[in-house]
C-alpha cells in the first residue's frame, strides 16, 4: 500500500509549497497528539494529501498556529483543529498497522523481522484507538485483505482483477472526503479507484524479482513477463491510462480551496511518478529540463525588489540570488535552492519551513 502522491516541486509555488509544509506538519502534530510520538513514522504523502483534499472541497479554512514539531525542539507554523486533518492522521494509523501485515515473516531477514515486531508492540496501542475513533475505516481494511487473499489463492491473470481489492479501498477512502453531494462522493470513488489501480500495478512491478524468487503472487509473474523491465514498462502502461482517466474526472470537480496545489499534486505529481523524466548520463539532469537564464544587472540584481521565483525544487541557476525586499542586499539562503537547503535535509518529509526569505509567499 505505498502511495506516491506528493507534488511535483520544479512547478510548485513558494505559497503551495509553505501550505503543503504547514498540512504536513500540522498531520504529524495530530499524530503526535493523539496516538503518540512513535506513530509519527507512519507518515507518508498520502495522509497530508486526505488532510489538503477533504477541507479543501468542503471549504474549511485551516486554522494556522505556532507549535512545537513533534520529535524536535523547533517550533513551525502548522495547520490544525480541522477534520481532514484528523481524518488524515487516522488512516495513516491504519495504513501502516496494515502495511506491517502485507508479509510473512518467513519472507523477511532477521532485521526486518525485528523491527516489526518493535513496531507491532509500539504501535498497537495507537491502532486500537484509531480504531475505536473509526471502526468503518477499519472494516474497509479488513475486508482489502480478505479480498486480496482470495486473489492469492487464485493466482489471476487478469490485471484489473488483481488491482481490485486495493482500488477498492482507495475508492472508498477517497469517497470519504468529499461532501454529501452524490455526484461528489462517485468522482471521489472513481479518482480513489484509479489511484488505488495505479499504486497497485507500480508496486507489483517493483517487487517483480522478490516475488519470483519467495514464490509469492505477483500478477506479473503469472502472466509470464520476460524480467522486471518489462513488468515496469506494462504496469507504466497502464498506469497512464488511469492516469488520464482521472484526469479527466478530476477537472469536474468543485474544489473551493488551494486548487493550484492540488492541481500539482494531483495531476503534475501523480504523472511524474508514473512516468519519470529520464536522466541524463552526462549531467544528471532530465532531458526535458531547460537551463534557466541569469539575472542582468538590472533592477532585480541592484535595488531592494525581492526575486520571487515558482520553483521550489531548486532548478535555478545557482548564480541567481535572492535579495531582501528592505535592504537590497544579499540574503543568508542564495536562491530558492539554497532556501531548501538551510531547511533542513526533509524538505517536504519532515516539516522543515521554506525560510524566512520566501515565507512571505
């Protein structure tokens, strides 16, 4: 069940990327809260992403304070008291107890198999509460293992088949977020089904060489591909087809709130991730990226304006500085790179600020 739904970052604004950081943190912080510090390792991209769609197509406005980042001594602005958040930190809970059951401790090396077992004891407590907050959550887990095991056993070939148990799931998460608007709820699904589809088949593709081997079911594999190359190069197939048919659905939706961060995450994010942009051998960069040009020494290079660029990946040229909108001189992170940087080393995965030179965007 491991997700890829994170922004794209070489087209994210400096105003998204600071809301996206806030939503993070604020997850982890109601993680913290609410099932404890250890819990707070479960996070991945898809509970920030439940938090951002849920208040955003309901229209709650998040409410945005100064607190201490769980597991640091920094304190960060972070988005709080709303339900998606809530929501959002309940099924990462779920989603990773369920994660520690997806093998067999027969399949795993001794390593692993210790580390489950610290995370099964440790984590327990924190699943059983988001339990009790949710049972519904919890059926639908329940009844994606049941469903994935009958395919197991099964062994079938066909791959809408194979992916139905997690598309199903998906679908019924996804359904959750959205309002009482019937034709809200079934575009939900519908996105959800396709995401759950798409995670699925790249997952499957991955683990084609481990399952082979450990004799595990791989959809794959019982269909006889010639390697692990080929299995990726299907399962990016038809992952960009989903793709494009959620596409397609999610540009009817009604989204009242952070359109422009959820168009990234939702429709630059998920394709990248599908289909990466291939690297170059020489410079490391993909083929597709352009070099950015240099300021002149102009208004912008001299005067008190500050340079306010929509990259926050990084991808500017170093030689690109960023000067403070007061004094005009030199500020202590030089471009939208070095803002990252003086970050910390997570950037968008451990709740680190965008910097104090762009945090006004």
């Amino acid at each position: 069940m491991k997700g890829r739904m994170r922004p794209y970052l070489p087209e994210l604004t400096i105003r998204d990327y600071n809301i996206y950081l806030r939503y993070l943190r604020g997850v982890r912080r109601q993680l913290y809260e609410a099932y404890g510090l250890y819990s707070c390792h479960l996070l991945r991209s898809n509970g920030v992403l439940f938090a951002i769609l849920s208040d955003s197509l309901a229209g709650r406005q998040a409410t945005c304070q100064r607190k201490r980042v769980p597991g640091t001594l920094a304190w960060r602005r972070l988005m709080c008291q709303t339900q998606g958040i809530r929501l959002a930190a309940q099924v990462e809970v779920l989603l990773g107890w369920h994660n520690l059951q997806d093998r067999k401790y027969s399949e795993l090396r001794p390593l692993k198999r210790l580390r489950r077992a610290v995370d099964r004891l440790l984590l327990r407590r924190a699943y059983e509460r988001a339990v009790q907050e949710n049972p519904a959550l919890e059926r639908l887990f329940v009844q994606e293992r049941d469903q994935a095991v009958v395919q197991m056993n099964l062994s079938a070939k066909n791959y809408s088949l194979a992916a139905e148990p997690m598309s199903n799931i998906y679908g019924a998460l996804y359904s959750t977020l959205a309002t009482d608007d019937p034709s809200q709820r079934k575009s939900m699904r519908y996105i959800g089904s396709s995401i759950g589809r798409i995670f699925y088949l790249l997952d499957k593709a991955e683990r084609f060489e481990m399952d082979k081997s450990s004799g595990r079911y791989n959809v794959f594999v019982v269909n006889d591909l010639r390697g692990q190359a080929a299995a990726v190069e299907n399962a990016r197939r038809q992952a960009l087809a989903a793709a494009n048919d959620l596409i397609r659905v999610y540009s009817m939706l009604d989204i009242k709130l952070n359109r422009g961060l959820l168009d990234n995450i939702m429709l630059l994010g998920l394709h990248h991730a599908v289909d990466p942009p291939v690297l170059s051998a020489k410079t490391g960069r993909s083929h597709e990226a352009k070099p950015s040009k240099k300021l002149g020494h102009g208004l912008l290079r001299h005067c008190g304006g500050a340079v306010r660029r929509t990259d926050a990946a990084g991808s500017c040229d170093p030689h690109c500085h960023v000067h403070c909108a007061c004094s005009g001189g030199l500020s202590c992170c030089h471009g939208v790179r070095g803002v990252r940087d003086a970050a910390g080393f997570d950037g968008l995965c451990g709740s680190q600020p965008a910097g104090t030179a762009v945090r006004a965007g």
